[in-house]
C-alpha cells in the first residue's frame, strides 16, 4: 500500500475518532442544559456569609487573567474577596479593594517537598530561603504555611516532619479534581467538559469528588494538635474564574469574622486572614447551596478540641427531605438521628455535610457541600 493511501488512511480513522468524542461530549451538553441549581433551594431573611476564593493565579505567573479581569470575575460571582498566590512572586504587594473586591496577596511556593501557600507575613520572605526551607522560612516572617494540594499524585506534600509545622491543609482542591479528571477522560473528563458547554456551573460541579485520601492524611496531623481545613480555587483561568468561584467558596460566618470587613484594605486582609487560618471558616461548594446556618455544635473549644464521650450536633440549613447526608470519618459515629455525632475515640474526626446532587448520566451523585475545619478528640480525662 501507498504511503500517501495510508496517510490517507490515519486521518480518516483520526477524524472518525474526533467525531465521536465530540458526539459524545454533545451527549452530555445537551444533558446540562436541563439542570438546574442550586439543589437546596436560598433561604429567604438569611443573612449572606461574607465569601471569597483562596489560592487564585494571575499573569504573574501561570494564570490567565489580570488582577482587576479576577476581581471583576469575584464581584460577578459574588465574593467579597480573593487571596492570590501565585507562583514563587516574592514582590511585596500591598492588599486594596479592586472594583469593590478586596486583594489579598500571598504566594505559592516551589519548595524541594511540594508546593506550600503562605500568607499573612509580617516581614518580606526571603525567596530563596522560602524555596529551601519552606515552612520554616515562612514562620521566620510571621505567616501561615497552608500544605496546597498535599495528596495530589503529581505534586503532592513529601516531607512529614514540615507537615506537622504546617498550620493549614488544603482539604478539596480544584485543581486536584480537573488532574483526576484528565486521568479518566470518558467518565469524568469528557462528561464535565461537555456539560460545560451547554451549563458551565454544572461542568465544574462535575468535576467535584469525594477525597478520601486528603482526609485522612489531614486527620492523621489533626490527632497531634488542630489544623485549619481550607478549599483551594487553584484558579489559572480554564475553567474560567467566574465559573470555578461560582462552585465553591471560603465563607466567613459570625464565629470566624465577628465585625464587618474594614473599608481600610490593610484592616481588611488582616481580618480575612485571621478568619480564615483561625478554624471557623467553612468551605462550601456554593453550586449546591448556600452554607449560612450551618453549625458544629457541641463542647469544642476555640481551637477545634473536644473530649471522648462528646456528642456533637450539626445543624443545616433547611434542605428538601433526603437530599442532605451527614458523613464521619475518624474518631467520630453517627447517631441515628442523623445529624448527631458521638466522639468514641482519641484522635480526630472530619464531619461534612454531603448533598445528592445531579449526576453525569441524568442520574445523581452524592458530592461533598459544607466542609468545616476537622475536631481534635483528646481523652476524656483532659483539661482545656
């Protein structure tokens, strides 16, 4: 056979295949146009948690988009904030408001055992050091070292000592669910980009998964003393901003953020900061529902510590019947009502509020909705 015959030949069977994968994917385009969200419904009277994204990409490294093309993607998405963290960008930036969107900066650092997100520095780090050194450089100038994306299988976290320095842990991440994606492109990939095209919202809520594997790691460092749990953006822009910050959010309810934000951009940053690393912020997957109402309640301390023996009650905001699954992982047992959860062990639990929610294949899916920061459970005999 000719060479130009089988050329020919290839292309054909290279055409034959975009075809269908692009029929595929129309499959699940003309799928999302028929979803509707959020799956619990707004409440009426309720007042809105301040909200905003956490680890956001600009032009100043491998993002796509400007500071102010960002804080006009927030303001659309309706975020009061944007903490960005772009790549080994030691430039000192002062926070502002940026078309009503308070810029909080920070940066993501390269280090040798993965990647570290700090923030909060009361001095100007060191570059070089913080490449080396990582969290010890950042604990040098005064700020918070946040593990990003720890258990991801191409970048994850790899010292355990630095770890357990570490005062924060990036629980879900965006960009951990759009690299678990591409490594099952005809059950998560495709099916999510197809959705994307006819219903944006729904391609990127898609994406979100269960992550076993971050959770446990972050309750084994959470049973030698407390740590924040934090839900990163990871935004570059693809998917676009307005659509990943219209998936999930950071909220700052009364217990975290006390007072209103500051007008004052430097009064400001210091609050979001503090509200954020202090324990009581939620993460919420905002495309499923609004969070405001949700509480941890029970005998837990400050700092997120409570005692064998404890029973720990969850209220949520109102949901149609059914739709809404309390899950534990740890050191925690669900009662059967539900909502209770009885502390049976030393160590520390994860307790998240999951929703049933539209699915690849007209079917549903039950995904992750309010994330809470993880209790440190000491036996019962402890004083606070």
């Amino acid at each position: 056979m000719k060479p130009a015959m089988v050329v020919m030949k290839l292309l054909r069977a290279l055409l034959g295949l975009v075809l269908l994968l692009l029929g595929f994917a129309g499959f699940f385009t003309c799928a999302a146009v028929a979803v509707d969200y959020p799956v619990v419904p707004a409440q009426q009277g309720v007042q809105e948690w301040p909200r905003g994204a956490f680890h956001v990409h600009t032009t100043r490294s491998d993002g796509h988009g400007t500071v102010e093309e960002i804080a006009a993607a927030a303001k659309a998405a309706g975020l009061q904030f944007v903490v960005l963290a772009d790549h080994n960008d030691f430039t000192p930036r002062e926070p502002a408001f940026v078309d009503g969107v308070l810029i909080v900066q920070a940066v993501e650092i390269s280090t040798p055992h993965g990647h570290l997100v700090a923030l909060g520095m009361q001095t100007p780090l060191d570059g070089s050091r913080a490449r080396q050194e990582g969290v010890r450089a950042v604990e040098a100038a005064g700020g918070i070292s946040v593990l990003a994306h720890p258990v991801q299988e191409k970048n994850p976290w790899r010292d355990p000592e630095s770890a357990r320095r570490a005062r924060a842990f990036e629980l879900y991440s965006a960009d951990t669910f759009f690299r678990e994606a591409v490594r099952s492109p005809f059950s998560r990939l495709i099916p999510a980009v197809g959705a994307y095209l006819g219903n944006p919202l729904h391609g990127v809520m898609l994406l979100v998964t269960p992550q076993p594997a971050s959770t446990v790691e972050l309750l084994d460092l959470v049973s030698e003393r407390p740590r924040v749990a934090l839900c990163s953006h990871d935004a570059h822009g693809w998917p676009r901003y307005k659509d990943v910050f219209e998936g999930l959010a950071m909220y700052l309810p009364p217990q975290a953020l006390p007072e209103p934000l500051s007008t004052d951009p430097r009064t400001a940053a210091t609050q979001v900061v503090r509200a954020l690393t202090g324990g009581q912020a939620i993460c919420a997957f905002r495309g499923l529902g609004e969070p405001a109402g949700f509480a941890l309640e029970g005998p837990i301390t400050s700092q997120r510590v409570a005692r064998v023996g404890d029973v720990l009650t969850l209220r949520l905001p109102p949901h149609p019947p059914g739709s809404v699954k309390v899950e534990v992982l740890g050191a925690g047992r669900l009662r059967p009502d539900g909502v209770s959860v009885e502390l049976v062990k030393e160590g520390s639990v994860q307790i998240e509020a999951w929703v049933v929610a539209p699915g690849r294949f007209f079917g549903t899916e039950l995904k992750p909705w309010i994330v809470p920061s993880p209790v440190r459970v000491v036996p019962r005999d402890v004083g606070f």
